[in-house]
C-alpha cells in the first residue's frame, strides 16, 4: 500500500528527463509523442526544485530517447538532464546538447517559403542561442522563438 | 565566392571589389570599349516571376562581355506548369549555362537552388526576400554620386516594412559605417528583425521636414496601395510622403535621390531635372556592376 502512495516509484529501466522548464513537460510529452509509444510513463509537474524554484519530471519505463528525441527535448527544455536507468541504478547522465542546426523536424511558419511549397523539400533550421533561444530557417530567414516553433 | 544569395554573403572586402571593377567596366557597360572578358560563356536567366529591369540588364551585362544568355522570362512557357520542382528544373539548367539568375515568387528559393547546383546561383529575387545585384548597384550609385561610401547620413523613405530593397541596403551601408534616417508612417516602419542587427546609428521618423536638411542620399521607395485596407487611408499616406522639387529646397544642394523604380507618384516628374535625382543613372548602373559580379563569379579575363 505504501508503495502506491508514494509520489514517485523508482523505474527498473528506461528514462528520466530531468530538470525540465516547470510547466513545459506536457508539451514534451505531446511533441515526442511518448504517450502512443504504449510504454508506462510517469509525468510529475512543478516538483520543488533545488536548482530553479520547480521543475517538471518525465520517467518512460523500457525505452530511452531517439537522437531526434532528444534534440527535440534539446529545444523544448535546453537545461533538461536525461538519465538512462538501468536496474534502477542511473547508468548514464547526460544534458542533451542543443544541435547546431535540425532538419526535417519543425515547420517554418512562413506559408511563402521555398520549404512549404517544393515537392520533397526538407525544412532546416540553424539554432541561435542568446539571450533567448530561437531558430532560424537556412531558407527564407525567418526567425522562432522557442515557445512558437512548430515541430512536425 | 561560389553563389550569391544574399547580400550578407558578401564581405565587405568583396564587395569593395565588385564596386571599384563595376567603376572600371561603365564604358564597357556603354558601349564605348568592346570586352571579350566572357567569350564562350553561357548565362541562364530564369525568370519564374517578371521581372524587366533585372532580366534584361543582366542579359546586356552577359552581351556587353561577350557571353550569351539562354532562359525564359515567364514560366508558363516551361515544365514549371507540368509541375517539375525547382530542384529538377534547377540540375537541368546547371548542366546547359555557366551561371544561373534566378527570379522566383517564394522566399528561400535561391538558396534551395544554391544547394543544388554545380554552377553558380544569382539570386535575382526571392519572393519578399532577398536581392543582392539591387543592393550592389544601390551601393555603387551611392559611391559614385557621392565619391565615398562612409560617414554619409541616407534617409530612406516610404514602405520600410515590406520593401525588401531596403532591408538589404539597410545592413550594407552599416557594414560602411553610415548614420542611416528611417522615414515612414507608423504602419510601415522599419520592422525590428532589421533594426535589431543594425551596427550603425539610426532613427526614426514620421515626418521628411525632421532630417531632410542633414541627409546626403535620400532613398525613396513606394507606398503600395495592396497595403492598406482602406484606399482614403492610403491616398493620406501617400500624399503625405511625396517628393516635389519645392519640398528639396530645404535640402542640402549635394544631396541625391535614388529609387529602385518603378516610380508611381512618390516622386514628382519636376524633381528629375533637378540636379538631386540620381535614380536614372542608378538604373544603368545595374549593368556594369552587373558586368562585375558575373565576372568574379565566372573567373573572366580582365
């Protein structure tokens, strides 16, 4: 009984993302479409947090991120941390590192770009990361902010 | 330098020599010396939008140094229409001509086209995007009307959020260190994406009356009516940023008018035989600088 109370169960195998922006684990969720994966996944959202005030916290059981996942989860949660758990002993630790650029993963929001009108055209974008973080598409120019890229 | 599709992909080292090389061709460009700087070379103009002024003066610079042009002006006459992508169409044509203009209504196509073609890519325009030869010549008139390039104060006028002319020149004449003057009506003024990378002094206006005696180029560009939801609207606007010769009497008696043309109203026919207007001879300088660019790209003799 004590078990099921518990806020968190420990996973046998799989993944922790960790330290994401509070709020955002949701979106994680919906963009990497984890939830039609059938796998069991546990979503914790403004967990106290030593670091920032709160976070949130994703655990996927038997599964651990694609590449294109993770530079998924790089730009929705640049400080996110993912664990890979093996035998409920953390195996490796990684902070996913932000791509230099992504392909064929988001959309450009310009309906008169080159990307959005030629047959078999791939969008790509390079990824600016200052004060704010944003990406440009390599075709027309324009520039995401984070909140609004639209990730195909 | 391999293709040019956008003014930024030029150094400001680069682009000097283009200038000084444009400086040496005008009487090529005129007709009065022959060159045979691009005997034997072939120049496709691909034109999936009209275009006149930059079509046709890139085919008279093509002429003018002895290469030929091969193309369409209107992609009706293509397999644009049996829907062949510009990828498709764009090997093609690499594998006929030596370089490539391309005229195209959507943003980003010249750089997709760059990344597919072993010759070299001019973009000749790109939708709302870029037009690098407008913003070479736009420079080059401004270094030969004025002797210099630095230190000038240029006003822009009229649509500054949509015209694409000058967004590009905007950032060139920074890269020369210019103090630059932005003159519009609220609704269309200088969007931040630009204003943000400026590394020059600039300001804003809503009224010409505010700097018109400090400039030294003044840069005109037109007030579209598709802009506007309301024609009474526009027809105020549009009044209210006109350029007569009367208005010029406060400016500065070196000061000169560029245009990219066409020219609807926004400047008065009184105005071109003053001794401000430079926006004729601006558009033959699209053919010597023109002359220059296609000679950097495809190695010709000097």
């Amino acid at each position: 009984m004590t078990d099921n109370l518990m806020r968190v169960q420990p996973i046998r195998n799989g993944t922790v993302i960790d330290h994401i922006k509070a709020g955002r684990g949701q979106k994680i969720l919906d963009t990497l479409n984890l939830v039609d994966k059938g796998t069991t996944i546990t979503l914790l959202m403004h967990v106290p947090s030593k670091k920032n005030s709160s976070k949130d916290v994703i655990k996927i059981e038997d599964r651990e991120l694609s590449d294109s996942e993770s530079q998924k989860l790089a730009l929705l949660s640049p400080k996110a941390h993912v664990n890979i758990i093996r035998n409920f002993v953390v195996a490796e630790k990684n902070v996913v590192p932000l791509p230099e650029s992504i392909s064929d993963m988001a959309i450009c929001p310009n309906d008169n770009c080159i990307s959005n009108n030629e047959r078999g055209a791939k969008s790509k974008f390079s990824i600016i990361n200052g004060d704010s973080l944003n990406i440009q598409c390599v075709y027309c120019g324009r520039k995401i902010a984070e909140d609004n890229i639209k990730f195909i | 330098m391999k293709h040019v599709v956008s003014i930024s992909d030029l150094s400001k080292k680069q682009i000097s020599s283009i200038l000084k090389r444009a400086k040496e061709l005008v009487p090529v460009a005129k007709g009065k010396k022959k060159s045979k700087s691009l005997d034997g070379k072939i120049l496709a103009t691909c034109f999936f939008e009209p275009s006149t002024r930059t079509r046709l003066s890139f085919e008279t610079a093509m002429q003018r140094l002895g290469g030929t042009c091969i193309g369409f002006a209107d992609p009706s006459a293509t397999s644009h229409l049996k829907g062949e992508t510009l990828v498709d169409g764009i090997k093609m044509v690499a594998g006929y001509a030596d370089a490539v203009v391309l005229r195209h209504p959507q943003e980003g196509s010249a750089h997709l086209a760059s990344e597919n073609s072993e010759v070299p890519i001019i973009n000749g325009g790109d939708g709302a995007g870029q037009h690098p030869t407008q913003t070479l010549l736009d420079l080059f008139t401004i270094k030969e009307e004025m002797k210099k390039l630095e230190g000038l104060n240029v006003g822009m006028l009229g649509d500054l959020r949509y015209g694409r002319t000058v967004h590009s020149l905007s950032h060139a004449l920074a890269k020369f260190n210019n103090k630059l003057s932005f003159i519009s009506p609220d609704s269309l003024s200088m969007p931040s994406h630009v204003t943000d990378d400026l590394s020059c002094k600039w300001s804003s206006h809503n009224s010409i009356d505010e700097v018109l005696n400090k400039l030294d180029v003044l840069y005109v560009t037109r007030i579209q009516k598709e802009r506007f939801p309301d024609m009474e609207e526009y027809k105020k606007v549009a009044k209210a940023y006109i350029i007569s010769s009367d208005l010029l009497k406060n400016a500065k008696s070196s000061m000169r008018i560029l245009h990219p043309l066409p020219r609807v109203t926004e400047i008065s026919t009184d105005v071109d035989n003053t001794k401000h207007a430079a926006y004729f001879r601006q558009a033959f300088n699209g053919v010597p600088v023109r002359m220059a660019l296609l000679e950097q790209l495809l190695g010709g003799k000097k």
